[in-house]
C-alpha cells in the first residue's frame, strides 16, 4: 500500500488520487479484504456527515471576507504606530500582524497573501530589503496555522479525537513563542546592519499625526476579531460560524468594503480552496480506517517502543521525518496519513495528545517554507517575482529560529499545555 502510494505520489499524481488507489489496492491484492469499492465510497461518505467538518470551509469563508475588508492594513497601523520609529520597528510590527491575522483566518498562506500584499511595496518603499522583508513574511505566514483557529488543529483533531478546542487553546503560547523568537533574530539583524538608507521618520511621522484614538479606532473591529471568533466558544464550527458573521458584519456595516459582487467573489474563491481540501480529507478519512484494520499504527508502537528505549531519540526522529515530509506535501494529508501512525507511538512514550498535535502543526508549518511544496514561498514568489530559491535562502535565519523554538515545544511540554490545564481549572 505506502509503495503504491510512494510510486504514484513520484510520479506527479494528485495526493488525493494517490492516496484512494493506495488505500483500493490492499482489495485489488487481496479480494478477500474488507476495504473495497462500495465499502471506499460508503465509509468516504459517512466520514464527510460531520459537524466538525463545516468548520473548514467557513473558515475559508471567513478569512477571504475579511481578506476583501481590508482588515490585515488597519492592523498594521496600530502596530506600526508604537514600533514604527524604529529600524526593526516596521519589520516587528509586520510580525506581529501575522500573528493576529492568523488568529482571524487560521491559513498560512492567506496569511502570506493579505500581510503581504501591503507589507513588500510599503517596506520596499521605505528602503527595506526587499527580499528580506519577502522571506520573513514567508516564514511569518506559518504562524497562520500554529495560532488559533486552526484548520491544520481542525484536522489533527478529526483523525485522532482529540479535543479541537484544547488543541486551539494549547497552540497560543507556541506561537507566540515562535513569533518572539522570529522578533529576536529581526532586532539582532538590523543591530548589525546600516540602516541609514530607510526613510521611516516621514512614515512614523504621517502615522502619529492622525494620533493614536483615530488608528484605533480605524483598527479596532480587526483587534476584536480573534476575541469574538474564539472567546466561549463551545465547538470550533460555532466559531467559525461566528467568524463569517462577524466577517461580513465588519466588512459590509464596519469598514464598507464588502459589496455583493465581492461576496459573490468571495463564495468562489472558498469553493474554489475549499472543495479539494475537502475531496483529501474523505479519503484520507478512508485510509486512516484501513490503517487500524491492517493494524500498522499499533504493530509500529511496538516495534518502536521494544527497540528504542530513549523518549528524546524518538521525538528528535519523528521532528526530522516531519521536517522532511512537510516539504515534500502539504500540511492536511501529512496530518492525515501520519497522525495515525505516529500516535500510538509516541502515546507509548506518554507524550499527551494535544502536545503531539501541536508538535505536528509546527513541524509542518515549516513546511510552508520549504521547497519543493513550499506554499507560503509560492503566494510570496506571486506577490514579487522573486525566485523562490532567493526567497528560501533569505528564509534559512527565520527557520533557524523557527527549528529553536520547535526544540523548546518538542522537549518541554507545558509551552502546549500550560493554558488549557489553567483554563480547565
């Protein structure tokens, strides 16, 4: 079945048909085995019939609406205004506004693509490096999936049954622990640079004189969002049913950018994302079935755990095949195909289930800056015309600090669960 599925992946086919033909031909070699065509398509299609599921495609609804509102702008003016009189200050405050947009649209790449898209022309303009400035948006852009809400949490939690709302809860401090780390290197870059050619007095200046009450009151429906996206929320798909509510409430009433042609646009465009998103997970959903038939999940703990006594040795191993499997596919069916093989696993070593998930998300969120696949270096290569390989090489300090903070998630846990046992209490 996994040569099957290596040979057909090698070869350019799409994963979810590599993925339906490698689960299909454990049948073809043996009649005898349950999983066949109608038992593929019935188990396909119940797999679909969850509520948990909706939550994917309205979050991609939510994060275009708000794409189309203009809201990643307004936040970074309020950030800009406190760090903007800085050299690092504009770079610290494109960081910063990852972040946040990450906690409204729970994508990588759309992050990428709404930073991005003002961020480059006005950093360039003001005298930035260009590909500097590229690279750490790319790299930045991955924090879109470690910041709650999360498809990529969405998706773990399907596939393992963990809970999704602790897994969005446990994934604030990792990514703010990736975000700082990211500010550390931008402070330590431009502390050894000439900075004398950036030209951020008459910005900062621009910027101050409209006074601080006017860039938030601008900004303060976009500041709101994640709060009222992810504060009570009971399960992840009322979230993201509050999300495009409040997505439309901001764009159409707020800030007047949504018209209907652009919601119109905006309902394509999720069809669009969504609809192959959605087509890998029921199959994948398939695939995880035929895993715990054959028993692969639980005959690999074995081996593993009667083989290497070590709990650190097995993490480092699974962060490296992570790292390597994140850039040779994308985050959703690496979580799908992998999860279930590796959980047991590392669930031997009494790693907790939430930490392996959040664990997963970032090593895959690496992923997006990586080559071959590499997303987030896509939508940036888009957004400059960059070669991507300069894009990448700029990107090696960012994922430098990106890989030291991931040791730190891997090897001291409550970085994950520290707020959801605080808040459980």
């Amino acid at each position: 079945m996994f040569g099957i599925f290596l040979i057909f992946l090698g070869v350019g086919v799409p994963i979810a048909a590599s993925v339906g033909w490698a689960t299909l031909s454990v049948n073809l070699l043996d009649p005898s085995f349950a999983c066949d065509a109608i038992y593929f398509v019935k188990t396909m299609a119940n797999g679909m019939d969850s509520y948990v599921l909706l939550a994917v495609p309205l979050f991609m609804l939510s994060s275009s609406i708000m794409a189309e509102s203009g809201l990643s702008g307004r936040l970074f003016n309020v950030f800009s205004y406190f760090f903007g009189n800085l050299p690092a200050g504009l770079p610290i405050a494109v960081v910063i506004t990852c972040l946040f947009y990450g906690a409204i649209c729970g994508s990588g790449p759309a992050t990428v693509a709404a930073i991005g898209t003002m961020c480059i022309p006005l950093l360039t303009k003001l005298g930035y490096d260009k590909d500097f400035v590229t690279s750490m948006i790319a790299v930045a852009g991955g924090l879109g999936v470690i910041i709650p809400p999360s498809i990529p949490f969405i998706t773990y939690g399907l596939c393992t049954g963990a809970s999704i709302g602790d897994l969005f809860i446990a994934g604030f401090m990792p990514g703010l622990l990736i975000g700082l780390f990211i500010v550390f290197y931008v402070i330590y870059y431009f502390a050894r640079h000439d900075n004398s050619n950036l030209c951020i007095e008459a910005y900062t200046q621009e910027l101050r004189s409209k006074g601080f009450l006017r860039i938030l009151k601008e900004g303060f429906w976009a500041l709101l969002a994640p709060v009222i996206i992810l504060g009570g929320i009971v399960s992840p798909t009322e979230a993201a049913g509050v999300s495009v509510v409040y997505a439309l409430l901001i764009g159409v009433v707020a800030y007047r950018e949504i018209n209907f042609k652009k919601f119109i646009k905006c309902l394509v465009d999720t069809g669009h994302t969504a609809t192959p998103v959605m087509l890998i997970l029921g199959i994948c959903i398939v695939f995880g079935r035929v895993l715990s038939m054959l028993r692969i999940p639980q005959t690999l703990a074995t081996f593993v755990t009667s083989n290497i006594e070590s709990k650190i040795a097995v993490l480092l191993a699974i962060n490296l095949f992570l790292l390597v499997a994140g850039m040779l596919m994308d985050t959703i069916p690496c979580i799908l195909i992998l999860a279930p093989i590796f959980l047991p696993i590392v669930q031997a070593y009494n790693v907790d289930i939430v930490h392996f998930g959040i664990l997963m998300t970032c090593n895959l969120a690496i992923g997006f800056v990586t080559p071959p696949i590499g997303t987030n270096l896509f939508v940036a290569q888009s957004l400059t015309k960059i070669p991507i390989t300069r894009i990448a090489k700029h990107a090696v300090p960012f994922l430098a600090m990106f890989l030291v903070a991931l040791l730190v998630i891997t090897f001291v846990p409550s970085v994950s669960l520290w707020l959801p046992s605080v808040l459980s209490k």
